[in-house]
C-alpha cells in the first residue's frame, strides 16, 4: 500500500521521540550506499521506521563505462549518479567563468537574490491560483555575467552573507555558445530519452550561484539528467513515497510543488511525519551526471564558489494504465485530485473574490469531508482495492498541508541559511 501508516501511530512515535531527546536537533549520519533493488524498494511504499530521517544512505555512483547499470537504473526511475559521463565534456572543461564571458560578454542574464540568506525556494505567481498574499522568497533581475561575479565577489569578500546570488539563465536563443552546444553527446541524450518514452530535452538551464545558495527540496513533472560543471554541489533525495513526510504546499499556492519544511532544519513538532523521510546524499564533481526522475524530490545545495550546472529536462512518459499504479502515478493521481479541488472553490457564490488563499482551503477541507467525499471516493475507488484505503488516501491529502496558520503560506521561508550539515559516518548499518 501506498499509504501512511495511521496518522496517531505517527504522532505518537515522533511525540516518544521527542520527549526522549532524540529529535531535539537534526544532526543525520552518513550510511552506506544504497543499491538498485533498495532504490525500487523505496518506491513500493512508504516509510514505518520514525528514525529512519535521523540518517542519509548514499545514492549509488556508477561509471559511465558501466552503461548496461546505468541504463537499468534509468529504466526503473531511480536516481544514479553517472561518473566519469562525456555528456558535455567540453562545457565540463571549458566553461570557466572567464571563458563565458568572453562567449557571451555583456547579454543579460536571469539572476535571482534570496530574500533572506541562502535558500532559493521556487516561487510561481502563476501558480497563485487560491490566491495567496505572499511575501516572495525571492527577488530576480538581470545582469551581465561580468557584474555577476562582481556583486558575488563583494558579497562574498564582506562577509555579506544574508543574501545571496543565483543565476539561471535558460540556453534556449543563447546563440553566442551554439559552437559548444554542437559538441555534446546528443546522439546519447536522445536514445535515452527514445528508449524510454521520453520526449525530447526541451530545456536546458545554467545555474552558477555563491557558495550555499540553495534549491530547497522540491519535485519536478519532467526527467531531469543533471550535469555538473565546475565546482561541487551537494544534493539530498526523497523518493516519491516520501510525499506525506515532505508536505509539499498545497496545488493553487506559488511554491507548489516545494516542501514546506526545511529537510536540513525539520521543526518536528511542525512536521512530525518527517521522521519517516529516507533520505539519500551524494556530493557531485565536475563531470557528475545525476538522473532525476520525475517525482523525486531534490535538494541542491553549492559548496563551492560559483558551482556551476547544468540541466537537461525532458517530459516524462506517458503513465501506463497498470496497477499496481506506480510510486509517480499516486502522485499525478493526488496533484489531479487537488486541482479538481481548486477548481471547485474557485466557483462563482463559493467565496468572494477577495477571499484570502488560507480561507479557500479551509473551504476545500470542508468539501473534501462532505459536499465532494461522495465524488472523490467513487473515483478513487477506480484505482484504490478497499473503500478504507480511498478514506485514508483523502485523509492524509490534507493532513498537515491545507489546515495549517496563514503565515505559513504567507511569509513561504526556509529561515536556516548557510547550514552545511557535517554528515558524520553512521556507527550501525541502516536498512532502508
């Protein structure tokens, strides 16, 4: 099953925990590496150990040269990081802050300044659809590469560290470097993506940002096969079934698709699921290549000085009409079901116009244990096997993400900035 475990055996289990001054501060162990058969098992279902989150299993590293382990963990929708990958072994060598300049020279880029230390929480205002009165997390603008690392290096030389630099500037109409993009192994790129029903990489993004600068953990609806360049940038994942423990704010708010608490400073009390998230690290080099799959939660994080990256999104296959429904089908199946729930509390006479985003999900709460409960179980009842599991599958939708404080929606933060947990070598093995 792909539900939680009962909500009050989970409460229950994290309140003994904290009482007993195990949660008190989140300081996580390293474990060993998972394997292939670990990561599909992390996609049958979700956790029941509520420590499993005081500790991160490695995400495996396998050669390029090993293409048959690596395609296999493409294949099941598994991340892997791919070692020693020709993706784009020109840009790996070549794409020094210097070389880009003079490449580029003075065309403006999309530069984004956190608005409180180093975290850059995602943040659409198209999204806003139950409109939200928000204070963004942060601000963009556009520079030059050259005032770029200028404003960085000031900031860094300071000490001024409260607010920090990002920038990501799509490759799309960025002409000046179509020579390097002719270099890159897009006869592999496209087989992978043929191979396994994706489309074709649509997207590609450049990130370089300050040391710290932070994506804060998030899912994507597209495959991701992330490159990096230059410098080191650490990264910290949760598979799909990890969706209760990471309260991703509601459909309808800007940062949908974000997880509300901070995964390197969880507040327990706030978010007590938390203590079944399986965590997975791994820091990347130049020449790293990590498969993303759709769903899969991801936090980056630089360690360096102007890390730099690189992204290659493709849209994801169709999902295939099988069950058991897979670990990303529950999660497009909970994502319809909240735009569904939008659309009804957007209807003419539901709620004035000027209704703040908190009231129209305490209306959608409302709904969802009356007026639509009749609706949505008859239509989860299609994929669920037992009309309890379609009870519980509504349940835990809103448990923790559409009944909490307005200023929880409203001020959309991850407050910790410039941590870098230290990730001490565990003294038992852990099991997934």
């Amino acid at each position: 099953s792909y539900l939680l475990i009962s909500l009050d055996t989970m409460a229950a289990a994290v309140t003994a925990a904290v009482e007993g001054g195990a949660a008190s501060a989140y300081d996580p162990c390293l474990g060993p590496p998972v394997d292939l058969e670990e990561l599909e098992a992390l996609l049958a279902g979700p956790g029941t150990d509520a420590e499993s989150y005081l500790t991160l299993r490695q995400l495996p590293r396998v050669s390029a040269e090993n293409s048959e382990l690596v395609e296999r963990h493409i294949r099941s929708r598994v991340p892997v990081v791919i070692e020693g990958a020709d993706l784009v072994k020109q840009a790996v060598v070549d794409w020094e802050l210097d070389y880009l300049k003079k490449r580029v020279g003075d065309r403006q880029m999309t530069v984004f300044e956190s608005a409180n230390g180093s975290s850059f929480r995602y943040c659409d205002a198209s999204r806003n659809t139950l409109g939200f009165r928000y204070t963004p997390p942060v601000r963009s603008n556009d520079m030059s590469l050259p005032e770029f690392e200028r404003e960085c290096r000031r900031r860094a030389e300071s000490g001024e560290r409260q607010s920090l630099l990002y920038m990501q500037q799509s490759l799309t109409g960025l002409d000046e470097l179509a020579a390097d993009y002719g270099t890159w192994d897009w006869a592999w790129v496209l087989r992978i993506a043929q191979e396994n029903g994706w489309g074709i990489p649509d997207n590609n993004l450049l990130l370089i940002g300050m040391q710290h600068a932070r994506t804060p953990c998030h899912f994507d609806e597209q495959e991701n096969l992330f490159t990096q360049l230059k410098g080191k940038k650490r990264v910290i994942m949760h598979p799909p079934t990890d969706f209760a423990c990471l309260y991703p704010f509601p459909v309808g708010h800007p940062c949908d698709r974000q997880s509300m608490p901070d995964i390197l400073a969880p507040d327990m009390d706030q978010f007590p699921n938390f203590a079944y998230a399986r965590g997975l690290v791994a820091d990347l080099g130049p020449g790293d290549v990590l498969f993303i799959p759709a769903y899969w939660w991801h936090d980056l994080q630089n360690l360096d000085e102007f890390a730099t990256s690189l992204t290659f999104w493709s849209k994801q296959a169709p999902t295939p009409a099988v069950f058991p429904l897979s670990a990303a089908s529950f999660v497009a199946i909970k994502r319809n079901i909240e735009k569904m729930l939008v659309q009804d509390a957007l209807k003419p006479g539901i709620l004035g116009p000027e209704a703040a985003g908190y009231e129209r999900l305490a209306h959608i709460v409302q709904a969802i244990r009356t007026t639509l409960r009749p609706q949505l179980l008859s239509l989860l009842g299609h994929v669920l096997p037992s009309e309890e599991e379609c009870e519980a599958f509504l349940d835990a939708l809103i448990y923790g993400r559409f009944d909490r404080e307005g200023r929880i929606y409203s001020r959309p933060f991850v407050e910790s900035w410039g941590i870098v947990l230290p990730l001490p070598p565990s003294t038992t093995s852990s099991e997934i």
